[in-house]
C-alpha cells in the first residue's frame, strides 16, 4: 500500500482547506452520492472516499454543493491522483482533480465557492 500522507507537492494556486459541508458530486455510478471536499484552489480540488478506488477513465463534469445548494455547476476536470490514506475494515482514500477550460461564470462562481466555503490557506510559509 501507497501512502502519502505527508506529501505536500508543489502548487501553482493556494489551496485552502474546506468546510465540513462543502461537497462535491461525481457522477460515476449507481449511487450518485457527494463526497467531501478536503481541499480547494483556482486550479483544482480533492476530495476524501470511503472503499476500492474509483476506477474511471474519464472524469464526468462534476458539481460543487455547500449543504444542499448547488453553488457551482459543470465543471470539467481531469483526475491527477488517487491514493489511499489510512488502512481499516473500510480504507479512506483522497482523489485529486484539475479543472479543465472554466467559462467566465464558473470561474466567477468558483471563486465565491473558495472564498466563501472554506478556512484558512494550507499554504506554509517557507523561510
């Protein structure tokens, strides 16, 4: 098993962790359930799952929610990374999405989202 855990690569935008109801849906399967955003930027977002890796060759568009409101829609992505974080009867994992081309409206609706739905940056200083 892969864990990456303490990994911190570099990132071209801030990325700020999320609040507890910032969601987001992936239309894959059957079950269409949201999953919990971890983390966000202009650039991109990961979320945290529970079970086998999504296996997809394609990432569909996908939506923002804050609770139950819609904030943002259709947001094309492409999947960067997927890799479990701790190990259990249930294992967790973190998948990484980038954003594709945004209209003017999504990246508008996009950045209330981040400045809106989340805590302060991740982002450590370096000295």
């Amino acid at each position: 098993m892969e864990n990456y855990s303490g990994y911190l690569p570099f990132r071209k935008s801030q990325r700020f962790n999320a609040q507890e109801r910032a969601l987001v849906f992936l239309p894959l399967d059957s079950r269409e359930l949201p999953y919990h955003i971890i983390d966000i930027c202009e650039s991109g977002l990961s979320f945290r799952y529970l079970g086998k890796k999504i296996k997809t060759s394609k990432i569909p568009p996908i939506n923002l929610y804050y609770e139950y409101e819609l904030i943002v829609g259709d947001l094309p992505a492409k999947e960067v990374s997927d890799y479990q974080l701790s190990d259990g009867i249930v294992p967790v994992r973190r998948k990484s999405l980038r954003f594709e081309s945004l209209s003017i409206e999504q990246h508008n609706r996009l950045s209330f989202f981040i400045e809106r739905f989340t805590k302060p940056s991740l982002d450590r200083t370096i000295h």
